[in-house]
C-alpha cells in the first residue's frame, strides 16, 4: 500500500479522509492544535507554518501522496488575521510543493470556490480566478505557487461541504441539528449561492483523486445550485427540524463585501472523469443522515 499524508486531519474533511482512506493506503495524519481522536486514530503534530517541522515530519514519514486539506478555514477569521492566513494558507502551502517536488510526492490540494468572486456562477475548470476576501486569495496563491512548480497534483476545488462529520468544527448541517437539539436559532445568510456536496461524496471524490493518475484542477461540487438560506429550510423539512431555529441573516456590516453571492460549480469534468458520483441534495442528505422518517 502507498503511504499516504493527510495534513488537517483534526479538521472536518481530514478526519473523514482518514476514515475513508485507512483500507486504501498506509495512512498517517497530523494536527495542529486539536488533538482530538475519537476513534483513537495515530496523528502527528505539526504546525505548518513551522518549515524546519514541516521538513522533519515530512522526511520522517516519506510519504508518496500528500493530500493537503490543513487551512485556516473560517472567512471571517481569515478577515480577522491576514498574516497568518497567508503564512499557513499561501506560504505553508507553497513550501510543502516545493518539498513534494523534490521528493517526487503525488500532491492533492484542497482549494475553494472562494477563488471567485460569485458574479457570474457556474463556475467550470477554465474560468478565471478573481477571490474577493483574505481566504480565497490565500487558496488562488497557493494554487498557482502548486501549478508553477509541481508536475504531479490535482488541485481539487470545493464547494460547500455539509453532512455528518466527527470533527470539532461542524458543517452546516450539522450546525443546524445541534441549534434544533439546543433550542437555539442558526443565523444562514441570505442570497448566496452554492453547489453543496456531501461530505461523504467529497471524501470519496478526493481519495479517488489521490489513487488516480488524475492531473490539474477538479471541480467537486454536488449537482444542484442552490441558495444556502433555501438550502437550509430543504434540510429542515425533509428531517422535520423546527422551521423557528433558521435566523435569516444579512452578513455584518464589517463583512459586507467579502462573501460572494453565487460560486456555483459547472461538475461536468469530475462527472465525466470520476467514477465517484456526484448527488442532488436529496440524495446527498440521504446518503449522510439516512431516509427521513415519514410523519
Ligand atoms: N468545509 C468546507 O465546506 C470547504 C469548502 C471549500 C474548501 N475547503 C477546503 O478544504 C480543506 C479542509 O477544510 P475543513 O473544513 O476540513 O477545515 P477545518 O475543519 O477548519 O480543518 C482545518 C485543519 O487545518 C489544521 N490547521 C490549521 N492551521 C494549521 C497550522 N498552522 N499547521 C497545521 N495544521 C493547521 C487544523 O488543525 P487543528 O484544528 O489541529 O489546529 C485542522 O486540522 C481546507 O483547505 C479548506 O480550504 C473546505
């Protein structure tokens, strides 16, 4: 089996790579701050922006695949701490290409739909980048610096991740179970428009990536765009959740701006290419929380 480095593994999506990946490759992941292993799973620390750690955990593992998902991921936080997103989103990012080429490692990157600026949506492979907030241009940098110097990788662009992850931070959905558990409203902002995908269907998408002799930039998106705030109220009927917990949201003054109103996805490549399939959100949700109970 490949020996497989998965960086991020605390988070959302690094989590359930190592679950889905453990079968296919000799996998090892690392984490930063949250040492948080809820299936007693080995991860190693590392603090990216820290090169000579990065170069020591690297050459003590000698991976042959790298799938990168580590970020600073939260677009306001991003707002809040220019420099650092840029030190762990760009400059870490770009220096561990520069030791993947040297040390012929395959190369996964996860990037975002925030390299647009959601005027125009629908968004395919060949469109032109132009992110509007810290985050998107932090993920377009890191992008090019990977295209300029690599020559084994995919970049792989996601949209809106929801369903149900065991990470410390939650998806959208997830954060909409637990406000209906508590009893507490979710603030969903209105106008904004995604291709959600599950995160079981992402997982998949990506190791499948990691396995293939796939090159260049993905898509992975779901099949459908949708409002987040119309998004939101189809999770909430079909799971009969109470309709009250969605806070219909305008972004905060000191944020206007910054999230763009459409990052749809054109999934055309990753549909034709991939054998993992790419769902509607009702086969998505389905997929991740299982059949809603008629009532
Ligand atoms: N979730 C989505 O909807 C979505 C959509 C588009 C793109 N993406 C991309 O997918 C990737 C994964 O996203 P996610 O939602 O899984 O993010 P997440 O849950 O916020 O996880 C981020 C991970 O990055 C690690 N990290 C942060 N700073 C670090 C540093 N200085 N050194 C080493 N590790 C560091 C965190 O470690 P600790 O927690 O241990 O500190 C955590 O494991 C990101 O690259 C993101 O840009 C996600």
């Amino acid at each position: 089996m490949k020996k497989l480095l998965i960086t991020g593994a605390s988070g959302l999506i690094g989590r359930s790579l190592m679950k889905h990946c453990h079968n296919r490759f000799d996998v090892i992941g690392t984490y930063n701050t949250t040492d948080y292993k809820p299936d007693n799973s080995v991860l190693k620390k590392l603090n990216l922006t820290d090169t000579a750690e990065l170069e020591q955990c690297l050459d003590a593992i000698n991976p042959e695949v790298v799938i990168h998902t580590a970020a600073v991921s939260s677009i306001s936080g991003c707002e809040k701490d220019p420099k650092l997103t840029e030190e762990v989103n760009y400059r870490a990012s770009a220096q561990l290409a520069a030791f993947c080429v040297r040390k012929d490692i395959r190369l996964i990157y996860l990037s975002s739909d925030m390299v647009f600026n959601g005027v125009k949506g629908n968004y395919s492979e060949d469109d032109e980048p132009h992110p509007i907030n810290q985050y998107g241009k932090s993920k377009y940098s890191a992008e090019e610096a990977i295209k300029g110097i690599c020559q084994n990788y995919v970049i792989a662009r996601l949209n809106l991740v929801y369903g149900k992850g065991d990470a410390v931070k939650k998806s959208f959905t997830d954060e909409l179970l637990i406000a209906n558990w508590s009893g507490k409203s979710y603030p969903v902002f209105k106008d904004q428009v995604r291709s959600p995908i599950s995160l079981n269907a992402a997982t998949r998408a990506i190791r499948e990536l990691a396995e293939g002799n796939f090159e260049g930039v993905y898509h992975l998106g779901g099949l459908e765009p949708i409002n987040r705030l119309d998004f939101a109220k189809k999770f909430i009927s079909m799971f009969h959740l109470v309709p009250e917990i969605i806070e219909e949201a305008d972004v905060p003054e000191e944020l206007q701006g910054i999230y763009p109103m459409n990052t749809s996805f054109d999934v055309s490549k990753a549909k034709g290419d991939l054998k993992t399939v790419l769902m509607t959100i009702e086969e998505g949700l389905d997929l991740e929380y299982g059949k809603p109970q008629v009532q």
